[in-house]
C-alpha cells in the first residue's frame, strides 16, 4: 500500500473509531442510514457521506512533508446536518498531535479553512444534498529511499 493509500486509510479508520461515520475499507455498500467514510470520489449513496483527499503542500526538511487534506461532508437538504457533521469530523481532527495513522507518523494536524459547496443547477441527482468542505494541513513522516531523517 503507497504512502497516500496508508494515510487515508488510517484517517478513515481514525474517524470511525471516534464515532464520526463508518469505513468499510472493503468496499461494502454502506445502509442508507449510515454516515459513510471513503476515500476519493464522492459516492451517489448514501446521503451522509464524508469523504477524504490528499494534496501536496510542500516539503518541510529531509523526510519531513505538510500534505493537505480535504474533507468533503454531505447530509442530506438541511445544510445544518452538512455542518454538524464536518464539525464532527473537525473535533476530532483539528489539533490532534502525535498519530500513527496507517503506519504514517503525522505530528500534528491544523484547520485550514472550510466553505459550503453549491452545487450548479444542471447537476445530478447530488444537487438537492448540501455539501462542505474543510481542508487541514498535515505534518507528517515520508520517508523514502532517498529521503530519511
């Protein structure tokens, strides 16, 4: 499994041991009553839905990256329930120190900024749901064959 895979897996994982959703990292299909974690993509199904993305921030000295993260949360119409769950996941994320999330040291883990997503008129069936996005930055451990502490 590559760095990002590891990293994302455990954040998932992290996130449902603290009651924020459910991962599956199995590929089940999740009820439509569950709040789903994945990975990537944002599914059709279900409505609650949190899912997570990297994106490269810099290089902060050998071995040593901040990599962005991306946490898109969907609940249903009411954009209240789109807000408690990004604050949800927020609790649990924002200001968490010292985490070994998929074999992946991340030494600290800070808000950046959030915003609600509309979606366009012209959008699927996804438009009548609210969406948020919040992103972290992560300071973490990337070893690699040419880069080690």
């Amino acid at each position: 499994m590559g760095w990002h895979t590891s990293l994302l897996t455990g954040l998932a994982a992290h996130l449902a041991a603290n009651g924020v959703g459910t991962w599956r990292p199995d590929g089940t299909a999740y009820a439509p009553a569950e709040t789903a974690i994945v990975l990537g993509k944002m599914p059709p199904h279900p409505d609650r839905v949190i899912a997570l993305n990297t994106y490269p921030v810099g290089q902060d000295g050998i071995g040593d990256v901040t990599v962005g993260l991306q946490v898109r949360a969907r609940a249903g119409r009411d954009p209240r329930t789109a807000l408690d769950l990004a604050d949800a996941a927020r609790d649990i994320l924002d200001g968490a120190v010292r985490l070994n999330l998929g074999g992946v040291w991340v030494s600290q883990i800070s808000h950046r900024n959030g915003e609600e997503l509309t979606a366009l008129p012209t959008a699927d069936t996804q438009a009548d749901r609210v969406e948020r996005v919040d992103n972290y930055y992560l300071q973490a451990s990337r070893i690699t064959a040419l880069r080690s502490p």
